[in-house]
C-alpha cells in the first residue's frame, strides 16, 4: 500500500513539536501512515513514498480457517501415503533381482553416535575403518531422536549434519525416518517432511525453480498455498551431499526470501540450508566425511555419524537375515575366525553384512565341497559367482556370455574409479556398450551388480551395489585385460607386454598397482590393489576360469611381488600405507612378516626384531581383538623408530603412555598428526622425561589446536622446556582448551617468565588438576596462573619452588575464594616460612571442607607451624584425610598438638607421613594411640627415618595388631628396628584381618634372625604385594627362608627387593618362581657380582612370557641406600 505527501518547505519549532504530538485514529481495520519530519531546513516541496505491508491481525494470525486446515491436513495425509509406498520396502543390492523385503521386518538399528569431525578423509574409508576402535565415550543417539534435545540442552537442532562412510547406511536411516513417521510412529509434530537426493537434484541443476515448483515436480502435496510453508513445521532431507554437482556456494549465492521466487536450484538449496528461506524449517543432510565440510560449521547445531553395525548388530543382522539360524551362525562364527578378522571389521558396514550372507549362505546350503573364503577377494568372487548364477534366464545380445558382461561392467567400474565417480548415467553405459535395454529389463549379471536408482527419480541414474564392488570389478578388469593380451591398463607409458616363453610376468602389473597406491593421495586404490593381487592368486583364478571361462594361463610365483612389498615396508616407516601393504600380503597368502612376529611375542623377547617386523606387529595388533585403549612404548622398545611403526596402533588409543623412551623433539610431529586425526580417540598423553625441548613443544601444538584433540590429560614432566617452548604450548592450549583437565609441567625450569606466557592460555582451560613442581617459580607474580577457576581446579602442585611470602600471599587469596573447590595443595619444598604458615593455615580454616590432601613437607615449620595446622585438623569441618609433614622439624610439643588434634577427628584420616622428623620412641608411641583407636581409618603409614628403636616398634605393632583391618601400607625405612622388632611387627602380620600390601624395612639393621617369624607371618595372609628388605645383612640363609615363602601358593607378592644376594641365593629364588611363577613381576637386587649360572637363570624367567617377572634390576651392594 503507497502513500504519497507533500511537505510545506518550512515550519516553526512549535509546529514541529505539534506535529510530533499528534493524535491519528484508525477504525475499521485501516492503517495509518504518519510520516514526520523534524530538525530539518528544506527548500522546496519532496515527496516521501512509503510502502506497508499491513500487518495481519493476532486473531488473523492465530486463526486459519476449518477450509483451510481441512485442506492442509488432506495435503499432508497425500505426502505421507505416497512416502509411505515409496519407502515401505528395503532394498538389499537390487530391487529387480528379489531381494526386496520389508523395511521393518530386516531392518536393523544403525549404530548413530552424536559428534564428529567433518575432516577430510586422507585415507581409504574401509582402512580407515580397519584403523579404528570405538570408543566407550560415545554418545549413542536414537535415528528418531536426531531432531530431539539433548542432555543438558534446551532447544532441538534446526539443522542436522549426518556423516558415514559409503554403505554405512545413511540412505537407510532416511529411509526408515521418512517412513515412520509416514506411518505415524515418530516425530508426529513435524508436519511435512520432504526428502531429496544430491543425486537427483544433479539431474535438474541446470534449471530454475521456486521452492513451490520443486517440491511439487517431486511429491503429491495437493494445494498448499505459499503461507502454509511458513506457518507449519516442515523438514527437508537432502542425502548425499558428498554426491552433488552444484557448487553451493552458501558466500556468493544471493539471497532469496520466497517460496515463489524462481531462482537458480544451487541458490534455492543455499537459501533454505543456511535458514534465510524458511527460517523456521529444518533441514537434515547426509554425507560421506570428505564432503562434510561443504556446508561451514556456524549453519550447522548438530553432527552425528553413523557408525554402522556394532558387534552385537551384525550378530543380529544375520540372525535377521539368513533364514536357517544355524547357517547364521556359522557365517557369524566364520567371519569371527581369524583369517577373516579384515573383513568382521568391515561388517560395521552393513553391506558388507549383506554380501558376506550372500557369499556364505550360498556355500552352506549348498553340496559344494571345498573350504570357505578366508581372503576379502575371495569373498568377493564367490559374490560374483552366486549373483552371476542366481538368474538361469539370460537376456544377453547373441554371442554374449556372463564374461563379457563382466568385463564390460569392469571397464565401467575402472573408468569411473580413475575420475572418482560412483555414480554414472546412460550415456557412461554406452560408452561401455552396456545394453540400456538389457540394463531396464534387469536379468542376467548386469542387474545383480549394477543399480538402477528408484523411487522419487525422475530420470535414470546408475551406480554399482557399493564402492568396494567397483572396486573388485575395476581389478578384475585390469588384471584380465593384461593377462589377455598384455595391456598394463595402470602403466603411464600405454604398451604391450611380451614375453618370450608366452608368459606375462605380473609383477610388472602388481608394481604399478602398489606404486599406485602408495602414490595416491588419500588411499583410493588401497582396496582396489588388494583385490588385484588376491585375484591374481591360483585359487581365484581357477575360481574365474570355472565360473566365467576366463582366460587360463600357467600358474605363476608370486614370490617377486611379495619380495617388492617387503622391500616397501622396510622403507615405509609408519602410515597406514603400511597397514595396507600387509593386507596385500595376507591375498598374497604372505604370513612370513607376520609369523616371526608371532615367534618373537611368545618368547617374550621384541626388543631386537627388525623395523619391518614393528610395522608387522602394528598390522597384527590392529586385526587382532585386543584391548588396545593403552599404548605403552616401554612393552615394545623405548625409540622413535618404533613409535614411528606403531603409529596406527598409537591411533586408536586412548592412552598413550611414553614416558623415558629416548624420544627427542621430532617425534611431536607424529604424535601431532596423532591428535589431530579425525577418529582421534587419544585422552590421555604422558611424554615426561624425554628430551622434546622447545621445539617439541612447537610441534607439539599443532595437534593442541586441532578441533579433533580430545586431550583430556597431558604430561610433560622433565621435557627440558623453557620459555620459549611455553609460548608454544600456550598457543595450542587456547586454540582447543575445552577438553584439557590435567597438565604436568614439572621439572622444566621456565621460570616466572614461561608461567606468564602460560598463564592467559590456563586461565581458558577448565583444569581440574595442574603441577608446577620445580619449575623455578619465586611468584613474582607467579600467582597469574592461579586466576584459574577456583570452582574447577582440584589438585594443585607447586612443590619444589622457592616461593616468596608475596607469592603465598596470593596462593591464600585463591584458597579463601568462597568458589574454591581445591581438594589436593602441594607445597613440598617451597620455602614455607613462619608467617607464610600462619596465613595458610587461616585462609585453610576459612574453607575447611573442601581439602582432602596437604603436603607441606620439606618446610621447617617449627612447631608454631605445625600447631597452626593442629588446629585446623581439629576443626569438626575439615576433610583432610592425606597429610604428609616429611622433614618440617616436628618438635615434642608439636607431636603432642598434632595427635591431639587427629585424634579429636580419627576417622577421618587416611594417609599419614612424619618421615624424616626425630620422633624417637616417644613419638612414635603417640602416633601409636592414635592408630589404636578402634575409629582410626589410617591406611597408609610412612615413618621413614624417624629414629625409633624396636621399643618403639613395639608399641606400635601392638596398637596396629588391636586394629589391624585397615593398614595397607607401612613404610619404617631407616630405622633401628632389629630383628626384635619385626619379631613384634610379625604379631601384626599374622593377625587374620591383617590386609597389609606394602611393607618395606629398608635400611633397618635386620639379619636372617628375623626372615624365619616374618615369613610365618606373611604366609598366614596372601594379602601382601610388596616387600623392601633391601640394605639389610639377611645372608643366603635368610633369603633361602623367603624362597620357601615364594614358593607357597599362598604367596601372592609381586615385587621383591633384596640385599646381598650371591649366586647361591639367586638359584633358590629361581627355584620359588619357576614353582610359583603367576604373580611376581619385579625383583630388584643388591649383589656384589653381575654374573652367575643363578642369575642367569633369573634373567631366562624374565624374558619368558609363561612368568609374570617383567622386570629384574642388578644394583652393586656398594650403592647407599636412599629414600
């Protein structure tokens, strides 16, 4: 509606504000349009046009007349009977050749996972699938609840990005939501849902099209009126993305804010993907991961995955599907075999499901003779043969066979593999005299491996049953055509082989096709190669010759192709590349590689095999059913080169454990590449004590950056960083800081300076946990890195640091943070002085109920200090159960204030440590009341160094005997027990509720007088793990009296630490674990020489994986004892 005025050329102040004032009624639902000028000179007359829309009413907005809702409700029930139809059946291979069934009745539920990357695959998706483990992390959503909220979320997603690699089962996850809901059974408050294909749009792409004029070419929705789009809820389904031709250009592509506007279709798909078209709409894509990215992140609330068939789906599958239960379950139980763990691995895929039923069942049920197909290859060529015969009715030119056929459908799979298509048209069919009227007809070969597209198309669309299909045919193809006539289809230089004796050497054709794989840029031809070579085997090509008269030929060695490969993966030094290699060699019938492997894990020796043989054991580890969660460098041998072989492995961890392994600083580069890749499953990385420096760290946050990190916890003790090296790592931490909980930096002396650098990039992460032991941190200010979020640290670790009373001014402003939820403070050696102590313990006794662990030791606290600290123990509210004062000079007053102090709340301590302080007897005997306390939970006790005597000992023991249920750990290392005192300690270990695990009485001046009561002690429990005896005078007849102890079944101990063993006693402690060999793993021991038949044969223990023993450490007697 226009309107037209004129305006005076000038007007006072007051006519002005007059004007401004005015009052205009409308009546009778008519729009008044006042246009008002103000603080404006003009000269001459203008005119102003202004154009209104009037706005509907509320009542009119609200209301839609019975006609009308009559009308769309007639619209809706035509969408849903006609989608209804159309995807009632699911279709298995080929619609024509029978084996459609009902969606419901053979449908099973797709494993669907929230979250993901939309990454680039950089390798073939079926190895990639066999490089890969689930994880138990995974948020497993519902196919009907894709459009639901989640957990923790208050509004659904409007738009839905699905990926799955190729026959995963996207395009049947839109089948079967398209139909219930059709059906009425789920998602009911959606009103009309539109799905389309990327493959039929293609077809129409050229043309253009309002977003009325498109859904009405494709469905029946009766009269909708251009208002009805905007006013109900409606979902489009676009499937396939990884398949369109149009650009989507969603940065160039104008807008369009109309259902009639006509416009090009990419900008009509740009408009309603990105919500400028029907804003309210929702919209649900599917794609393959390598064309995921098309649509940028911001337009997208939700990424889930299919992830095809877990374990007990594919289980389910066949149970499903093959009709006689016991067929189903001895293909379930041959595809578990471990000749075919590759292929049970791509069942994930259901179609992989689907064309191993059919392989299997047929040889089953069936009085073939012969053994079932234990290659990928050889399954594909029984599917070939069972499809090929399935029709007896031919429908073939005159003179036509199945081979030719075959071979006509193989040129079409290579020409299209080598442009990257997978899906093709009529005129592709031509090209390889593909009869279109055989192809409409559906009968013979032809139908059972190519499909025709149905449904909603409106024109003919073609593709292969899956891509590993193509790729099969695409091999046999080539190979065929060189053994026909010497014609190396993958070779540059397009020539023809000749041979004198009229043999074609293969291993030309087999070294392009591996050159050719390992040349590719992301693995396309990694499946195809493999089927090559298995088809190049005797057995498949007898299989062919039989089957489909292809052409016989002398069988030939295969043994060059297999030395060539070798030779590869020598060279190879990680990479899935690798991976694929040993699965040509497994269609080669190659275990050799393999085999030696196998030797060398069961003699338990795997330090010294060569580098092809790590790139074995990754390929053996990957197809094995191992838990494979934790990588530990140190099982395998500490050096990069075998990281760098075992990087697939590393890949599909979720805790990789490298600590001291000889690594430098290049090894971050691989393990970046680690972080970053797109299944990443890595949580948990323990680099400490390496030399990574630096530069390390550079590399290092290349993979800290990548969205794909799920780094939770990252250890980088004693890595030789320093400044700089904390500039990179903070550049990493604040690009992707979302999932990091635990940082160590300990042992790198970066000074105050790197904590700056490091600080703003803390300050972003939500660390639950952060050590900075020995950092060289004075806190001037250090304290900017404890502008964490006190709600979420829980563990922090500043020992080792010598720390100003500045800097532990603003430690205690952190911790009387009303939000402080710090359970774990760590102030070993930091330089505590007595107002530093005074002012911790206030601000601790401003928030006592939070702190679970305190460790002040290697502070003089004086006993002010430790009164202070006395007092906040005494506090009803405080929850410190682990409270560690080694060496504080605990004084006699200060002793009497702190067992007074936990003795007014014994229940709640767990771990105690007063190492290193001069207790004497009369200290240890008033830790001893406490510990006798019938309420006292004490389970770990260390007095290491405290100078008591067996007096002391005594009262101890017999206090722990009168409570002995809870005692786990005891550690009284260097002091003056005697033999009288273990006599008295052994009344507490043959106590029945004794449930002692750790014992250690190093350094105690203890003789073989003492072994004969301890070990009767210790065999009346099994409950004790360790043992430290180790700087004590036992001679060969005390260690002979622990040999009989190890010996007894009872004894479970599993590590051991001795003094002063000769030969003589190593041969008795051979005998015990050769006797007992289940549970003893490390035995350390004091000699004065290193050789000898005893130890010898200790060793042999230890290298044989039938004992438990991993670990045997030699140390001279002349080395002094240590804490």
């Amino acid at each position: 509606m226009g309107n037209q005025t004129s305006a005076p050329t000038s007007q006072s102040a007051e006519t002005q504000r007059e004007a401004g004032s005015s009052t205009v009624s409308a009546h009778s639902g008519s729009v008044i349009n006042t246009p008002q000028l103000s603080g404006v000179n003009v000269g001459g007359n203008i005119n102003i046009n202004t154009y209104v829309q009037p706005p509907a009413s509320t009542e009119q907005t609200q209301h839609i007349s019975p006609t009308t809702e009559e009308n769309i409700q007639k619209c809706q029930a035509d969408l849903k009977s006609y989608l209804k139809s159309q995807t009632k059946n699911l279709l298995q291979g080929t619609e024509e050749d029978g084996s459609q069934t009902q969606l419901n009745k053979s449908y099973t539920e797709l494993y669907i996972t929230e979250g993901g990357s939309g990454e680039v695959n950089h390798e073939h998706e079926v190895i990639e699938l066999e490089c890969t483990r689930s994880s138990s992390e995974e948020k497993k959503i519902h196919l009907n609840d894709i459009f639901e909220p989640l957990i923790k979320e208050d509004d659904p997603p409007q738009r839905v990005l699905t990926k799955g690699i190729a026959g995963i089962g996207k395009t049947v996850a839109v089948q079967k939501f398209t139909h219930d809901w059709a059906v009425g059974k789920a998602n009911q408050t959606i009103e009309f849902i539109f799905p389309f294909t990327f493959r039929e749009l293609n077809l129409i792409k050229d043309k253009d099209w309002s977003l009325t004029e498109l859904i009405a070419y494709y469905f029946k929705v009766g009269d909708l009126e251009a208002s009805d789009y905007s006013n109900k809820s409606i979902l489009f389904i676009f499937d396939g993305l990884d398949e369109s031709k149009l650009p989507l250009d969603i940065k160039k592509n104008k807008m369009c804010h109309s259902v009639t506007d006509t416009t090009t279709l990419d900008v009509l798909l740009t408009n309603l993907i990105t919500g400028k078209l029907l804003h309210k709409a929702s919209v649900w894509i599917t794609s393959r991961p390598a064309a995921a990215t098309k649509i940028p992140a911001k337009f997208i609330d939700r990424v889930t995955e299919v992830r095809g068939f877990n374990d007990e789906q594919k289980e389910e599958y066949f149970q499903r599907n093959v009709s006689d239960k016991d067929v189903a379950q001895k293909i379930f139980d041959h595809l578990q075999s471990k000749p075919l763990r590759s292929l049970y691995i791509m069942c994930h895929i259901p179609v992989f499901c689907w064309i191993s039923a059919t392989a299997l069942q047929s040889l089953l049920t069936k009085t073939q003779k012969g053994e079932l197909p234990k290659t990928v290859t050889e399954m594909y060529t029984h599917f070939l043969i069972v499809q090929t015969k399935r029709n007896n009715e031919k429908d073939y030119h005159e003179g036509e066979t199945d081979t030719d056929v075959i071979m006509k459908l193989g040129k079409l799979a290579f020409e299209q593999l080598q442009k990257g298509n997978i899906i093709f048209y009529e005129d592709d069919l031509k090209s390889c005299q593909i009869d279109l009227t055989q192809a409409a007809v559906y009968s013979g070969v032809c139908t059972q491996i190519i499909r025709k597209e149905f449904g909603l198309h409106k024109q003919n669309i073609y593709s292969f049953i899956h891509l590993s299909i193509q790729e099969f045919l695409a091999a046999l193809y080539v190979l065929e055509t060189f053994i026909d006539n010497g014609k190396n289809l993958l070779s540059k230089v397009k020539v023809k082989v000749v041979s004198d004796k009229g043999e074609l050497p293969l291993i030309l054709l087999h070294k392009s096709a591996v050159d050719m794989a390992l040349d590719s840029d992301y693995g396309q031809w990694d499946l195809f190669v493999r089927f090559l070579l298995g088809l190049s085997q005797v057995q498949n090509q007898e299989l062919l010759q039989k089957f489909f008269q292809f052409k016989e030929r002398p069988p030939q060695s295969n043994k060059m192709t297999i030395t060539r490969i070798h030779e590869k993966i020598k060279k190879l030094s990680y990479t899935d590349k690798s991976i694929n290699l040993f699965h040509c060699l497994n269609e080669l019938g190659d275990q050799s590689l393999v085999e030696q492997v196998q030797k060398y894990q069961s003699s338990g020796d795997v330090s010294k095999i060569s580098p092809a043989h790590w790139s074995a054991l990754a390929y053996l580890l990957l197809v094995s059913t191992d838990d494979l969660d934790v990588f530990d460098l140190q099982k395998y041998h500490k050096s990069e080169e075998v990281l760098k072989r075992l990087l697939p492995v590393l890949r599909v961890a979720k805790t990789a454990l490298l600590s001291d392994c000889n690594l430098v600083d290049s090894c971050c580069h691989n393990i970046s590449s680690v972080l970053s890749f797109k299944s990443s499953r890595l949580e948990e990385l323990d680099l400490s004590k390496n030399n990574l420096q630096d530069y390390g760290m550079t590399l290092l946050s290349d993979g800290l950056k990548s969205p794909n990190c799920k780094l939770q916890r990252l250890c980088l003790q004693d890595c030789g960083i320093t400044k700089k090296g904390c500039q990179a790592l903070a550049s990493g931490l604040a690009s992707n800081s979302s999932h990091l909980r635990e940082l160590d930096l300990s042992n790198n002396r970066f000074l105050d300076e790197g904590l700056e650098l490091l600080s703003r990039a803390l300050n972003q992460c939500t660390l639950e946990t952060l050590r900075l032991c020995e950092c060289g941190l004075k806190g001037e200010p250090p304290a900017s890195a404890l502008n964490l979020n006190p709600s979420q640290l829980k563990n922090l670790d500043l020992s080792r640091n010598h720390f100003t009373e500045q800097a532990i001014t603003q430690l205690c402003s952190f911790l009387k943070h009303p939000d402080c939820q710090l359970e774990k403070l760590g102030l070993f050696k930091t330089n505590l002085q007595t107002e530093s102590v005074d002012a911790l313990a206030s601000a601790l006794a401003s928030n006592p109920s939070q702190l679970r662990e305190l460790d002040l030791g290697g502070n003089s606290l004086g006993d002010g200090g430790v009164m202070k600290i006395a007092a906040l123990l005494k506090d009803p509210n405080c929850k410190v159960d682990k409270l560690r004062l080694f060496k504080t000079n605990l004084q006699t007053e200060s002793v009497d204030a702190l067992a007074s102090a936990l003795a007014s709340n014994p229940s709640q301590l767990r771990e105690l440590d007063l190492g290193g302080n001069s207790l004497g007897d009369g200290g240890v005997m008033k830790i001893a009341a406490l510990l006798k306390d019938p309420n006292c939970k004490v389970d770990k006790l260390r007095l290491v160094g405290c100078q008591f005597t067996h007096n002391g000992c005594a009262v101890l023991a017999s206090s722990l005997k009168s409570n002995p249920g809870h005692l786990r750990v005891l550690d009284l290392t260097r002091n003056v027990l005697q033999d009288v005192g273990v006599e008295n300690l052994s009344e507490f270990l043959a106590e029945p509720l004794c449930q002692l695990e750790t014992l250690k009485l190093k350094c105690c001046m203890l003789t073989a007088a003492c072994c004969r009561s301890l070990t009767f002690a210790l065999s009346c429990s099994s409950a004790l793990k360790e043992l430290d005896l180790s700087f004590n005078h036992l001679t060969d007849q005390g260690l002979t009296l622990l040999a009989d102890w190890l010996r007894k079944p009872q004894c479970r101990l599993e590590i051991l630490r001795l003094p002063g063993c000769t030969d003589s006693s190593c041969e008795s402690l051979a005998s015990a674990l050769t006797l007992n060999p289940s549970h003893l793993r490390e035995l350390e021991l004091s000699r004065t020489d290193s050789e000898g038949p005893g130890l010898e044969r200790l060793s042999g223990l230890q290298r044989n994986s039938g004992y438990k023993l991993q670990k045997l450490v030699v140390k001279s007697t002349v080395a002094t004892p240590t804490d």
